[in-house]
C-alpha cells in the first residue's frame, strides 16, 4: 500500500469534505440543487439584485440541474433516448392581461435554459413545452378572454415579450422553437395548449379518467376522476418548471401547483371565464385547492423539477398592485423529487413545509419526501437564502385531521371513534353516521417545550374548549363557518396537551369544527415544536 | 347622422379613455370577466347629480354602457327624504361597483357583516356629565348618518347578503349607558330628530323585526372582549416595534366590514376619513379616554393604518349631508358643513383621497395616504383612479382647514 504523505492526506481530506458538502453523504436522500447568482461556481457571480442575462440564467439552471442530479446520476441519464419529454412552465397570463406583473410567471430564460439543456445533453425525439394560460389559444373560435397584442390576436405561442421582461431572452416562444429545430434536425420540438388537449373518448366527448392510485393512495378530491391532457398522460418525461411565489389559498406555487395548468380549460372554464372553475367547483375539499393540485400530479408525477426563483410575488399569486410586492431572489431550484423540491421552496418562502397540505399528500402518495432532515440541499445554503415573504391574509396551515369524536360528550373519551378528516374540517354528523345535539371530539398535541401561539377555529354551531382539564374558550357562530375566524391566544405545557371540543348544534346547521394551532406571529403558520396526535 | 344631446356627451365622456386607449394600442385587452381593470373605482355622488342631462352626472362602465346618475335630484345642500337616502346610496355603491363586483357580490348570504359607523359624540351629553367620557359637543357632521346605515342594510338585505350584520362603534367621547351615569349614550339617542329620529337602538330592533332571519347587533368596541393580536405583514408604529394592539374580538372575526363616516377635517392628521373611523376599533377599556395611550404607540397616521391593517374595509362610504370643517374632528373647534355628497368605494386608500381631494386636500400632504397605499388599501393618485358618476372638480367643495394644520414635513415617505 503506498503511504501517502501529511499534505496528499489533508489535500484528499479538504477535497472529500467539499464534495460532501456538495453532493451530500447519503446516496438515498432526495437531492435539490440550490443556485443563487452569487453562487461561486457560476462563470459569473453576480449580485441577487442583478438583473441577469440569457447566459447568466443558464449558468445557474444548469448548475442547479447538476447539483439536483437524480438517481440515475444525470438528468440526460434519466432521459431515455427518443423519448418524449415535455416542459411544463407557468405561463398562467401573459403580460398584458391586468392580473400579470413580474414575478408571476415563469422566467422565460428558466424555461429556455431546460429546453437548451435537454436539447443538447439528452437523447429526447420530441420536446415540447406545454401550458395552459388563461387565455385562449389562437385556433379557439370564441372571442372572449383573448389577448391582443399591437391589433394582431395572440397566445402563448406568439407573444412577443419585448427585451425587457427577460432580458436576454425576448421574442416569441414559436421563434425560440423554431431556432431549436433549425439547431438539433435530429429532435422534435413544438408546442401543446394544455387547455385544448383533453383526452375524449372514441366518441370525441371529454373522458373523466380515475386518479391513479398511488402507494395506495386513492382520490382526495371531492370527486375521484378528472378531465386530463393526453400529452401530460402520454409524454414518457416531464419537466415541471414553476415559478415560487406564495399563494392565497395553498400557500406556495411550486412543481405540484403547477399542475392546475394542466387542468384542460376547455372543459374546467366556464362561459365567459377561461380559467379552471371547474376545478374549483367540483373537487375542492373545505375550500381548499390542495386536494386536486394532488391528484392532478398523480397522473404523471413530475420525472425532474427546475423552479424559477429569479423573481415571485409576495401577498398573492397575481398582481395586487402592491409596489413591494415583488420580490427578487435570482434563485433556481432543482431536483427529481417534486416533494423535496417544493418543500425547499417553502422554506425559500419563509413557510413549514409540513403546513402545505398537498406536500402531505404527495408524500402520503409516495412522490417523495417531506422530512427536511432527509434532504440534501446542495449548492447554496438554505438556511442563508430562506426569508420570510409576506403571506396571504386569508393563508392558514394545515388544520388538525386526526381526531376521537363522539355523539355522547359525558361518554367516557377512551370510548370515542377515531376519525381522520379529508380535510380541514370536522362534520361530526357524517363522521359518526348519525347526527345528535351535542358532539365532543379530541385530539392531544405535544409540544416540544412550553410554546405560546393561537388556537385557530372555524364553527359552526357552539363550542366549549378544554385545554388540560381547564376551560379555555367557548363561542358560539351561526355564520358563515371560515378557518381562523376565532383566534384564541393559546399556551401548550411541555410534553403532553390535550385540547377538547364540545360542540352544540345552533338551528339547522350541522355542527362543524376545524382547528389549527398558529404560531406567536399569527400569520397562519402552524406553532413550531408541535404535533397534533389522537 | 346626428347625434343627441346625450349621446354626444357619452361620446365626449368616451374620448379620454379612447384617447388612453390609444396610447396603449399595442398592448389591449379584450374586455373579459377574468381580466380586471386596474384602475380602483370610486363613486361620487351628490344629491344633484342626476341624469346626466348637463353632461356631468353619471358614467360609462367598462362594457361602454351608460349608467345614469340620481333619477330624481336634490339641491346640494337640501335637507334630504329618507326615501332620497336609501336611493343616493344605492347609486354610490351602484357607482363603485365597476369595474369591480357590485358591493352585494363582496358578501355571501351568511357572511358576519360589521357596519363600523363613526358615534364620536352623542346627541344630549352636557360636558358636565362626570362619567368618564370626555364629551364633546354634538354638532351636525361629527357622526354618521344614521340613514345611510340603515340604506346599506336595506341594500344587503335586498340582496339577500349577510346572516349577522354586527353596528360597531368605540367612541372616545361617551360610555354605553350601563357603565356611566348618564341617561343617553351613543347607541340610544335619537340625535334630536336629525336623522329621521332614529337611534341605532331603534334601528336595530325594527331592522331585527323587518328581517327575522338575520341576527342584527350593536357592539360598542370600548368594553366589547377585545385581544391583544399582532398586526399581519409589517407594523407601522414606530414606538410600537412587537407590532402588538388590542382591538375587539368582533374586527376579528367578522367576514365582511363596511366602513361609514362622514367628511370631517382633523385638526392632528389633516382629515378624518375611513382611515381614522378605525381608531374606533382600540378599546377605550385599554387605551383610555380620550385614547391617548395610543399615541404612545406611533403617530396617529401609523396607528390608524395599522389598526385597519386587522381588517381591512371592504367597502367604504363616506360623506352624507354634514360633515365638519375647521378644528375638527369634533367640536368645538369644528363647525358644520351642510353638503349632501357621497363617496363609495371597495379601496379605502382611493375612496379617503377621492374624499380629501373634494374637501380641498392635496393627497400628498396627508402621510397617511401613502402609508395605506404601501399597504396595498388602494392607490390615492387621482390619475389612478376611475372616478365614476360626478367629476371630483365638479363635487369640489374646500374644507376650511384645520387652523394650526400643516401639511407634515418630510421624510414620511410622501407619494
């Protein structure tokens, strides 16, 4: 064995350690590449206020791609050759839609990098870039929700986006694509509005399809089959390329949102309105989006992700017109798990991964892993880049699913039936099969040390809070029932508490409650250091 | 082919926005219900705005069709019917109502709404009263109308919006009769007849007979259960750095609130609009009355945009038939102005300085304006603003302002 001598060992053990530090320890942990415009590796660090250019934005994508690289070593390596790959951006609005400001769509010279990318390193026949915006495409005949641009009617296809909205990357996205095919005639490339491309059955009606079910999992939306895309179903690679910004109602836009895009508007919209109503309407849970945003992605989970974080909007997902609403980060994300990845973006945004409901979701499917102890972040360092973006007011956490309930609230609590909630809320007639005047339900939180926050509640109906034997709260609404509606300054002992709720029917309403534990700066975010068990 | 009268004003009242329209030609819309104009909407409508027969009542929407203004007018200083109120209101909030939704698509069927109407005196309180209260004389102006309260929840209750609809007030001037010695408080007087001889007592019991289905309350936010929350986003207050204020449990919880006061000049910040009606909402149980203690927590222009940061106006109408001038907000520095004008609309910060701009105000001397608007409660530039039914230079009617007021010096961050 040759011996090696004090400087080779401390050179081998300085260079060991930096590639620990790069590409993490352990094989199994899910990978996310983390890129800010100061990152050393770039040809060209630059400061996150830079308004960067085509070339700098590459840098960092394709850095990003190789730091985020998944199991099979390489992004091209996961992509097999003449395969099919789709890149699926948000291009929600185009810029002369009111609702569109910068930061709400994804950078165009992000989208373009992954196309480059993939064009030049892999093997893929065909690559598309497919979206569905709301708007409607240039073939749709109807005349309503429709873009134009200098008297000439336009979609995503044929926007021109100027120099100044992406620098160094303007024009048209059918100009991009046609520089593409002129540059690799071996490989297909076009473009698919998501919005038009249902999947019908031989009739040529609209076919519902069944969610997949995945590690088990089955539906968790209202209802359990879905109007898709034949080219997200069938394409054999898919790319999701968000952009990060928060959102009123999920509280992150990230890979999973990213799916509503492809929700087919053609059947979702409604007359005179080309956005996903449908959606919406049909398979919301407690007003919540997360449950179909899931499945949606159950359908063809993403095969890699690269998020844009050069910019992303504050307060809410579309323009409010705010003049700090934007912000700039000039960050980019990726990785092949879409869990691990959107939970990186939810600590970009200063949110807990574990309050996103359909993070929950998708790792209870088993896309991936949601436990920040089990994710490698390599490249810049999270904690360093994470800032906390103003939250939606109408944003709250995850609220407790896990409860006892019972019919008989002087029955003894060992005897109640477990239930676990679809979502937020907690109907105590149809948890139990039959409806009674009084119910009382149960749910126990540890807490990691004596924490103080606010216990949020939406009733319906009267309540009677307990906290530890000790009555906390009672309250009475008749109204409408909303999560957070009552904000109680609540104080968890160390260890072990136990919160119950007897809840009273009022008129005709069905007795409902939903609870959450909020943190001390009452945004919404659940209390750090606990966990709702039964 | 020739043109009538109206139609060549509604063709002359198009030309800006064409002309604007113009300058943006390459890059439009096409009108559509997902694609929101940008500019807030703002009604302003005095009783003599009528049909637009001299060109200057009424306006085009988004869809270029005319909407009238009042069908019948009223000089604008005449003592008006309760029938030209519950119709004067209508049109303002119809007026705010476009681009954005009408003000009954705001609420649903079984929203908590809260009315917070501005009670800053009471009608037969003598100073002498020892009750805690520090009375100020009742002068026409100093407090809502109580007309247009009681119009606003017609107009709801027509349109089926509203299952609890909560009056609040939290006065600095007068205790709830239970808690002084006195035999009027602000919710029980009839104002000496100013208002149709309605009490806010009165209104509510008949409003609770006339519409049994919804629960119809009073809270008087000084002694009403109150929290002690931190403001969401960031605090204004300056000696205020933890962000924290009590305020009623009711702003809180409540779905929707409407905003109700009328035009008054302050002698502290300038003018007393939407803004200020929510000091209001700090109880007098913990900040004292006068609520002093709440300066102690940043100048009155942070405190007031903080504490509307708790809950947001979701529609604002200001004026009636007085409002104040001179050392407002009460007397007796303040004297009446007898000015039948309203002004509506579902973005505060607009709806406050469409409001100040007609009482002679320049918006950018008022700091609170741009801290609201930093806040995203609307934009206070004229130019940002669609002003609907009457032109503000035609509702222009100067305030006498207050004697020792002056436009602040910088830096607040001025517009």
């Amino acid at each position: 064995m040759r011996r090696i001598c004090r400087r080779e060992f401390i050179i081998s053990s300085v260079q060991a350690a930096a590639a620990v530090s790069l590409f993490g320890v352990a094989q199994g942990k899910p990978r996310v590449g983390l890129v800010q415009s100061t990152h050393k590796r770039l040809t060209k660090p630059v400061s996150p206020e830079h308004p960067l250019d085509y070339e700098l934005v590459r840098d960092m994508v394709w850095r990003a791609i190789e730091y985020g690289q998944p199991r099979a070593g390489s992004l091209e390596a996961k992509i097999k050759p003449g395969s099919w790959v789709v890149i699926k951006p948000n291009i929600v609005f185009l810029k002369p839609q009111s609702s569109y400001r910068s930061g709400d769509i994804t950078d165009q010279r992000v989208t373009r990098a992954v196309l480059e990318y993939v064009a030049k390193k892999s093997k893929a026949g065909r690559i598309t870039i497919a979206e569905g915006g709301s708007y409607r495409s240039l073939s749709d005949p109807l005349n309503d929700n429709v873009v134009s641009q200098g008297g000439v009617r336009v979609d995503a296809t044929n926007y021109d986006w100027g120099a100044d909205e992406f620098p160094g990357a303007g024009g048209t996205l059918e100009a991009t694509l046609r520089e593409f095919r002129a540059a690799h005639p071996d490989k297909k490339f076009d473009y698919v509005d998501l919005s038009y491309d249902v999947v019908r059955d031989p009739s040529g009606k609209p076919l519902r399809i069944e969610v997949p079910r995945l590690n088990g999992v089955a539906a968790f939306g209202a209802r359990s089959e879905y109007y898709v895309t034949n080219t997200i179903r069938n394409c054999d690679f898919l790319i999701s390329v968000p952009v990060m910004k928060v959102h009123e109602n999920c509280g992150i836009t990230g890979c999973f949102k990213n799916y509503v895009g492809t929700g087919p508007r053609c059947v979702y919209a409604t007359p005179g309105a080309f956005w996903n109503a449908g959606l919406h309407n049909e398979y919301a849970v407690d007003t919540r989006i997360d449950p179909f945003i899931a499945d949606l992605a159950a359908f063809h989970p993403p095969d890699f992700n690269v998020v844009d974080g050069i910019r992303g909007l504050q307060y809410t997902e579309h323009s409010n017109e705010r003049p700090d609403q934007m912000l700039r980060n000039n960050l980019v994300l990726a990785g092949e798990d879409p869990v691990s990845t959107d939970a990186v973006v939810a600590r970009l945004l200063g949110f807990n991964p574990l309050d996103i409901d359909y993070l929950q979701m998708g790792a209870a499917r088993g896309l991936g892993t949601l436990d920040m102890n089990q994710i490698d972040v390599v490249g810049d360092e999270l904690d360093r880049l994470a800032r906390p973006w103003i939250k939606p007011r109408a944003w709250y956490a995850r609220c407790n699913r896990d409860w006892v309930v019972t019919g008989e609230p002087q029955s003894d609590v060992t005897t109640w039936k477990r239930h676990t909630s679809p979502g937020d809320t907690l109907y105590f007639a149809k948890a139990l099969g039959s409806s009674a005047p009084a119910f009382a339900a149960a749910a126990k939180v540890r807490a990691d040390g004596s924490r103080k926050g606010f216990l949020w509640l939406g009733l319906t109906g009267k309540v009677t809070v307990t906290l530890n034997g000790a009555n906390f709260l009672e309250q009475r609404n008749t109204t409408r029932h909303r999560v957070g509606q009552i904000q109680a300054p609540i104080e968890l002992r160390p260890g072990e508490n136990q919160l119950l709720f007897r809840v009273e029917t009022v008129g005709e309403r069905p007795a409902q409650l939903s609870a959450v534990l909020i943190g001390p700066s009452n945004s919404g975010d659940s209390l750090d250091g606990t966990r709702w068990t039964t | 082919m020739r043109l009538s009268r109206r139609q060549l004003l509604a063709g002359g009242a198009l030309l800006p926005r064409v002309l604007r329209g113009q300058q943006n030609r390459r890059e439009e819309v096409t009108a559509s219900a997902t694609i929101r104009a940008r500019a807030p909407c703002v009604g302003v409508v005095l009783s003599s705005s009528g049909e637009g027969y001299d060109g200057s009542a009424g306006a085009l929407d988004t869809r270029g069709r005319w909407r009238p203004g009042l069908a019948s007018t009223q000089p604008n200083d005449a003592d008006l019917s309760t029938e030209f109120v519950e119709a004067w209101v209508r049109k303002a909030i119809e007026m705010a109502g476009d681009p954005y939704p009408d003000l009954f698509r705001l609420i649903a069927p079984d929203d908590w709404v809260v009315i917070k109407t501005d009670i800053s005196c009471c009608y037969g309180l003598g100073p002498s009263v020892e009750d805690g209260g520090a009375h100020q004389p009742f002068i026409p102006g100093t407090v809502t109308d109580l007309r247009l309260v009681r119009a606003v929840i017609n107009y709801l209750m027509e349109h089926k919006r509203g299952a609890r609809i909560t009056i609040v007030e939290g006065s600095q001037q007068w205790l709830p009769m239970d808690r002084s010695k006195s035999a009027v408080d602000g919710w029980t007087t009839d104002w000496g007849g100013a208002f149709d001889g309605l009490s806010y007592k009165k209104m509510v019991e008949d409003l609770s007979k006339k519409y049994p289905e919804v629960d119809f309350d009073i809270a008087d936010l000084n002694f009403a259960e109150s929290l002690e929350l931190p403001v969401l986003g960031r605090p204004l207050g300056r000696l205020n750095p933890a962000g924290r204020y009590t305020i009623a449990k009711v702003i809180a919880e409540c779905d929707k609130l409407i905003s109700i006061a009328p035009l008054k000049t302050d002698a502290r910040t300038g003018v007393a609009l939407t803004f200020s009606n929510y000091l209001g909402i700090a109880p007098g149980a913990k900040y004292g009355f006068p609520k002093s203690d709440l300066l102690k927590l940043g100048s009155l222009d942070e405190v007031m945009v903080d504490l509307h940061s708790y809950h947001p106006a979701d529609f604002s109408i200001l004026g009636g038939s007085f409002g104040v001038e001179g050392d407002g907000p009460a007397g007796p520095g303040a004297t009446p102005v007898h000015y039948n004008v309203l002004v509506a609309g579902p973005r505060p910060a607009s709806v406050d300085a469409v409001a100040a701009t007609l009482m002679g105000f320049k918006v950018e001397q008022l700091p609170y304006l741009a801290l609201a608007e930093n806040l995203g409660y609307g934009s206070p530039r004229l130019r940002d603003i669609w002003v609907r039914c009457s032109p503000v230079e035609q509702a222009f009617r100067p305030f006498r302002k207050p004697s020792n007021w002056g436009p602040p010096a910088p830096p607040w961050g001025g517009l």
